[in-house]
C-alpha cells in the first residue's frame, strides 16, 4: 500500500499565454517562495496529465516526465494521457 507521505502529486500541463510551451509542476515539492507563483501558472494553463510518482522511484520518473515535456514541445502537441501513461508505467503510483 502506497501513502500519501510515499508519493509525488505532479501535473503537466500546456502554459495559456501565447508560447504553449509544456510544462510539469510537482505540487508535493513546492515551498511557501514558490507555491503560489507555481499553482497559478498551472490553474491558467490547460492540463494534459495529472498523477503521482512513487517516492522510492521518483528521480527516474521526473527524468521520463523531463523527456516527454521535451519532445511534446519540440512537436507542438500533446501525447494523450494512455501514451503519456504507458511511458511512465511502474513510476506512476496508483
């Protein structure tokens, strides 16, 4: 059993304004300098994907997410949620 303690909450999302640039937020590891900055821009963007990364993997998962932000920026376009779900796999926590 995963707890809340054992997992990252993140979000991808495409930023508003008029760049559209991909952009993931790990909302689990803001602090009071950035929180509220962070949350907005995300809240202003349209969303793409939304999960939780197991802790015990986390730093190859944001690697995953890193790569997948690249790559959508570089085509323009999002992935859909099962592509972006099946590269993530055994990162994601349930």
């Amino acid at each position: 059993m995963i707890f809340e303690s054992d997992k990252t909450m993140f979000e991808i999302y495409r930023e508003g304004d008029f760049n559209k640039k991909f952009r993931v937020v790990y909302f689990t590891e803001l602090d009071e300098h950035n929180k509220e900055s962070e949350i907005n821009h995300a809240l202003l963007g349209d969303p793409v994907f939304s999960g939780f990364l197991k802790d015990d993997s986390k730093a190859q998962g944001r690697l995953v997410i890193d790569e997948i932000i690249k790559q959508m920026n570089e085509k323009g376009e999002a992935y859909t949620e099962e592509e972006i779900t099946s590269r993530l796999g055994s990162f994601l926590a349930n």
